[in-house]
C-alpha cells in the first residue's frame, strides 16, 4: 500500500511565498508519495526571462534543495517547476526525495498559447515507489490518449497528473480523468 497525498496550492509570482507553501504542506504530510500541481514552485505568472538562465536554474536547484530537507526518509515528493538546459525552458515534474533530486518528466504537449516559453520536451520517466509503477501526464497532455497508452504499455500501475487545470473548463478534467483511467484499466490520481 501507498499513502498518497495531493496537494492544492495557489501558486504565485512570489516564488519565495511558494517555497513556504510547499515546504508547510511537506512538514504536516503523513503521506509518502506527495504531488503538487504543474509549476508549484513558480506558478504560469512568474517572469522566468527577466534573469539569465544559469541564475533562474541555480535558484530553482536552490528551491528545492531547500524543499528537499523537509521530506523524510521513506517519502516522495513530485513536484512541477522550470528546467533549464541547452537555452531552453522546460516545463517540468522533479521527483525530490531525502537522497535526490531529479527532473522525471518533461512536459511534451504544450498548451496553445500559455505555454509559449516553454520547449517541448522529450523525457518521461517510469517511476516505482513501493512496487507501484507510475507514469506522469502533465495537464493539457490529458488530452492525448497515445501519452497514457505508451505508459500502460510499459507497465505503468498509476497515472499522476499534476496539473494548473482552469475553473473554466473543470468538467473537461473530471470527464478526461475518467476516460483515461476506464480506457487504460488503471488508477489516475
């Protein structure tokens, strides 16, 4: 068994406010896989060009370096943030844990228009926490059938979607959400 725990956070420009968010929910959690939205850390709203790419990326490994010594021994963090590499922007879920810190999935699928900065990414990783396989979709990926089919195909238990899904189009989520997991006879959290 695997106690999971979703976290719903108002994310802002106020990336320091974020940290603090974040690093609250970890220390009150009783879980042992925690999921935070799509851009937790900074939110859609923060000016993510303002400053030069190695700095924002040394901040953000700051970030959650700092998160990182909340979580305790048996515990996983996802969490989404930006990922810089090759003077691009990534919109990314970094799995954090007691140990280590690494980027598990790279957003492939951006949405028209909000995700203008950000390249389309490449990386999907399968995770196993507890003898779970799980697969990540991040937000407007819910959308395509063929990202959660390549991940049942590999094996994947558990689909986790982090997402900043808006109010606007909330029916969409909860039907999208259901389709996913009746299609793919698995769990979707």
């Amino acid at each position: 068994m695997l106690r999971i725990e979703l976290f719903q956070i108002e994310s802002t420009s106020d990336i320091e406010n974020n940290i603090t968010k974040i690093k609250n929910f970890i220390k009150n959690s009783e879980g042992e896989l925690l999921v935070f939205p799509e851009l937790a850390l900074t939110s859609y709203k923060a000016d993510l060009f303002q400053f030069s790419q190695n700095f924002i990326q040394d901040f953000i490994n700051k970030a959650l370096s700092e998160i990182q010594k909340e979580i305790q021994e048996g515990q996983w963090v996802l969490l989404g943030a930006p990922f810089y590499k090759e003077d691009k922007i990534y919109n990314v879920i970094y799995l954090l844990s007691s140990q280590d810190i690494e980027v598990v999935a790279e957003k492939m699928l951006l949405f028209p228009g909000l995700d203008d900065i950000f390249t389309p990414g490449s990386k999907r990783k399968i995770l196993e926490v507890k003898g779970i396989k799980l697969g990540i979709i991040i937000c407007f990926e819910l959308r395509c059938p063929e990202i959660a089919r390549e991940l049942i195909k590999e094996g994947v238990d558990l689909l986790i979607v982090p997402a900043q899904w808006p109010v606007s189009r909330i029916e969409h989520w909860k039907n999208l959400l259901k389709t996913r997991a009746i299609e793919n006879k698995c769990y979707v959290i």
